[in-house]
C-alpha cells in the first residue's frame, strides 16, 4: 500500500511538471500570436498601399523588415523565416485642404491612426496558422484579444501567395 | 554711320552672349526643374499615403529621405536644404482577390505604376519656386516636360507648410 501511495504521488507530480512546462511552452515558444510590437517597424521599407471601404474605412501603408522587402524583391515564396510584414492602418479621411488646391473635390489622406497589424513568419512557433504569427495592436498599443487574432489565420489562408494578400508595389 | 553700325553688332553681340550664359546658367546651376531621380528613393521611409480621384484616379505612397523624414519628425519647418520629398503614384484599382476573401466589394490596392514625382529643398537653386524644385518621371523614367513642370509650384505654394501638402503619419 504503501508503494501503490508512492507511485500514485509519483504520478501526480510528473503530470503537474509536465502540465507547467507545457503551459510555459504555449506562452512563450508556442503562442500563436504576436504579442510585443517588432521594433523600429516605422522605418522599414514601403511594400504597397491599401484602402478598404465598408465597415474598416482604413487608408493602410504596408511595410516590411529587411528579410521581407528581400524576399518580395526576390519573388520568394513562401516567405523566410523572419519575415515581418506591417499593416499601418488610418482613418480614410478627405483633404479639404488638397481640395482647395485642385479646386475641386478629389483627395483622400491619412486621417487619425487606428491601429497596426503583423505578420511575423516563423514556421515552427507558428506552425498552427500557416508558418505566420498575427498581431494587432491599437494605437496605445493594446493588443487585440483573442477572438480578434483567431480571426486573422483563415481569412489570410485564402491568399494565393503564402498568405500574404499585399504584393509589392515596384 | 561705320561707328553706329560697330555699336549696333556690339549691342548684338553682347545681348546674344548674355543670352547664351543665361540658357546654360538655366540648364546647370540655375534649373528649377528636377532632371534625375534621386537614387535610392524606393528604399525611403515612409511619409503618409494619399489617393487623388476625378482624372488622376492614383494611389500614392510618399517617402522620404532621412532630412525630410528627420524634419517630418522633429516638426520643423521650412524644411532643410537637402530635404526629399518622393509621392509614387499607381493606379487605384480594386482588389479581386481580397474582395473574394471579404466576401463583399471593399478592397482597393495599388495597381501599375504611373509616375513618381520629387520636390528637392534647395533653397539658393531653386530660390524662385519657394526654394523647392519639382519632378516628375514616368514609369519608365522620361522626366514631364516643362508645360508640366512648372504646374507644380503654383499649385504647391497653397500648401500651408512650406509647400508640403502631405502630413507625416504617426
């Protein structure tokens, strides 16, 4: 009995060991999200421009670290391992100034910012959702929750090219 | 009647020479109008975006070099000598394939490129278009005439900072 009450104790705390290295595991190397903004991603390079009406009304800049620009430039597919791409998104917003000059109404900028997403490739962390990791983050930089980022993975597997829908702009 | 006629070529002669160094004063040192695309630019930092409807129909990104971007950043105005201002213009056409993923008609991105204009800050050089020289290079890299060219200040000098229509994006 008293070997049976050893192994049983023996067991339970193999299991807790496991179940909190596999818990650590999740949120660090096996998160399926982005949750720290990549730094200095104000600076990287111009891939396109993108404007979407409806429900996001969003004037979006879309930028990418070095490894991205490259592999673009190269038409590399799918994309490196350490690939970012960022989504700077704004408010679609008329220039009444821009209208003034051409004297007509015609120019459309960037109104307040809204929030900037990314995609950051690592195929094993990320391997659930296509090699990529999804962030989104407001402009006080709050990131978006889960049931936000579980969004981003399906919609962006219908894009032909690795999941990328932004293709670069020569 | 000899002497009247020695002062008359004289006169002619001098206001042909004088014409001469004006044209190559015009042509070098002294041309408001911008002959070469800087290099580089296409690895610039990102300024805003911008989309033009009625007859230009574009989809701009504009970037600039790191003294527009410095100044962009730190505010100040009139911008520095040496200052580079680059608007990439494409087509504004929808995007099929995001609109698929959507399932609705919202999404518009960059198309072919049409041109990509620069407005160069040197102040001595280009003392008579405010201080900044404008160009304009179509995709496959003819620079616009001078008709068009000199469209550009006119219309620039109702911008309420120093020439600039576009706003620096945060």
């Amino acid at each position: 009995m008293r070997r049976f009450g050893f192994y049983l104790v023996a067991i339970a705390v193999t299991v807790c060991v496991v179940a909190v290295i596999s818990s650590a595991s999740a949120q660090s190397a096996g998160s399926v999200f982005v949750t720290k903004i990549p730094v200095g991603y104000r600076d990287w390079k111009l891939i396109s421009v993108a404007h979407e009406e409806a429900n996001l009304n969003s004037f979006g800049a879309v930028l990418g670290n070095d490894v991205a620009i490259q592999a673009y430039r190269d038409g590399k597919l799918p994309f490196p391992d350490g690939a970012i791409i960022a989504a700077l998104h704004y408010r679609f917003v008329p220039s009444e100034e821009n209208n003034k000059a051409f004297g007509q109404t015609q120019s459309f900028v960037a109104g307040d910012p809204t929030n900037v997403q990314f995609m950051v490739k690592d195929s094993k962390k990320y391997a659930s959702t296509g090699g990529w990791g999804y962030g989104h983050f407001s402009q006080d930089g709050t990131p978006g929750g889960d049931a936000l980022l579980k969004t981003c993975s399906p919609c962006h597997a219908k894009a032909v090219r690795d999941s990328v829908f932004t293709r670069y702009s020569r």
